[in-house]
C-alpha cells in the first residue's frame, strides 16, 4: 500500500518561479526533482527550495 501526499499546487509554482532562468536546463530539472522529493516528503515550498539549494551546492 502506497501513501499519498498532497502537494498544494502554491508550493509547485513558488519553487517552479525560483528556479526559472537561474540554472541551465540540466540543472534546473535536478533542482526540481530535488525539491519535489522535499515537497512529497512534506516540508514547505521555502524549505525545499532551501534544501535543494543545499544540495546543488554540495553536488558542484
């Protein structure tokens, strides 16, 4: 049995608007996994973006 998370749609678009023209495309679709996997794991929208900015830093 697999659990559903609600992801409401505001956090989908503030982290989709952060990430828009600041990374290549390669980058920015990592940045956005990244922060969809936050998101699912039920930090907020700030919080993913601020975790995933962690680790595209960390991966440089």
């Amino acid at each position: 049995m697999t659990v559903k998370n609600f992801v409401p749609a505001e956090y989908i678009e503030q982290v989709m608007e952060m990430s828009r023209d600041v990374f290549t495309k390669e980058e920015e679709l990592e940045f956005l996994k990244s922060c969809l996997f936050y998101l699912q794991e039920g930090f907020n929208a700030q919080q993913a973006i601020e975790l995933s900015m962690v680790d595209y830093l960390v991966d440089m």
